[in-house]
C-alpha cells in the first residue's frame, strides 16, 4: 500500500473483530440513544439516514431489556439554533420545536429518562453528559446505539473511550448513508477506542447484581 490515497474502486475493510454475546451488571451500565429523531430517521426527514430505520426494533428490544433491570437510559438528541455554523456543511436540522427536532414515535423517552441536547458531533462537548454518567450514575460501560454511525454515534464512542468508559456498540442498532461509513464507524470504534462490537443488540444482556449500585439510591 502506498501512502497516497485516490480513490478509484473500492477499498477493502480491515478486520473487524466482533464479539458474540456480553453481559454487563446493570448498575454500572447506560445505554445512550443517539439522535433518534425525525430528521436523522423519518422519510421526510431533513437529514434521512434510510437504514435508520431498520435500527428501531433492535433498539426498542435492547431498551426493553434495560428498563426492566432499571438500567439508566439516557436520550441524546440533536439541538441546532438558527444560523448555526453546523448549517454551512449540512443545512438546518434539528431546531428546537420542529418535528424533525423530535425523538421518534416508537423510541419516545420514559419519563425520568436523562435527555441531553447536544450541539456537535460529539455528544460530551458542552453538555451535562459526563457528569451523569461519572459522578451520578458512577457507571463504567455505556452502550451506544443510535444514528449516525460514522458521525455522531464515532464521535460520541470516541469521547466516551477517551474518557475510559468502556464503549459497547452493537452493528445492527448504529446506520450510516453507506456500507463504508458503517464499517469505518466499527472498526475505528474496536480498533482505535478499545470498544466492544457485537452484530447485534439482541446479544447485549443485563444482569442484576444486588450491591453493585452506588450508595445512596
Ligand atoms: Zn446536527
């Protein structure tokens, strides 16, 4: 391989190293839903991601899961005023209020659920996100799900593996406009943050283990 990079064909993907099945102990494990929302998701969306869509049921099973053993969920949802700089490269999106701002119909947040608004890509930068997850919930694991794979679910996972939380990305739960986006999203995710990828979020488990929450909840 040569340094240079010109497109022309197609590139192979490197190995990505999957694993089958996982347990994390509840009290120390959050699962964040990223940008489900009507402009990323919906047909008529601003910004539709049509794999997206494909992603709602393993994600509404994984919630399931979660919520039984009291699992913290916590919704992170885009958030753009008007003349954002973001709008120069993607046009507007998001802007609190529209529909397409809103979080799907079918993954709507319980009430209590943490929701966080988050301007970038990166769901930590400026926002309550780490604090949650450090110093109130004490976890140590997040599982992201969401959209979009190579952007804000990459950069999210890369703050968060930066930070030393373990990062657990399930293939079937994350979209991206294309296979290569995808794919770059997960090997970078396992590869380069020391993240766990499974192809599916059906082989994510919860177990309870009485004791291991925090003091004082
Ligand atoms: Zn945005």
């Amino acid at each position: 391989m040569s340094v240079r990079f010109i497109p022309e064909g197609t590139v192979k993907v490197p190995e990505i190293s999957f694993t089958d099945t996982i347990r994390f102990p509840a009290a120390q494990t959050a699962l964040l839903v990223q940008d489900m929302q009507n402009d990323f998701v919906e047909p008529a969306g601003a910004l539709t991601i049509p794999a997206a869509a494909q992603t709602v049921a393993p994600i509404q099973r994984l919630l399931a899961r979660a919520r039984a053993l009291d699992v913290r969920v916590v919704y992170v949802q885009d958030t753009h005023l008007k003349d954002d700089v973001e709008f120069d490269i993607w046009g507007e999106h998001t802007q609190p209020g529209t529909w397409g701002w809103e979080i799907i119909r079918d993954l709507e947040p319980r009430r209590g659920e943490l929701n966080i608004q988050k301007n970038r890509y990166d769901s930590f930068y400026g926002t309550w996100l780490d604090h949650y997850l450090s110093h109130v919930w004490r976890v140590r694991t997040l599982v992201l799900v969401g959209t979009v794979a190579n952007i804000c679910v990459l950069h999210t996972a890369a703050s968060a593996g930066l930070r030393h939380f373990r990062v657990v990305v399930p293939a079937d739960a994350i979209s991206a406009l294309t296979d290569f986006d995808q794919a770059m999203a997960l090997r970078q995710i396992s590869w380069l943050y020391g993240g766990t990828v499974l192809r599916s979020a059906d082989d994510i488990e919860f177990a309870e283990e009485p004791g291991t929450r925090s003091e004082g909840e």
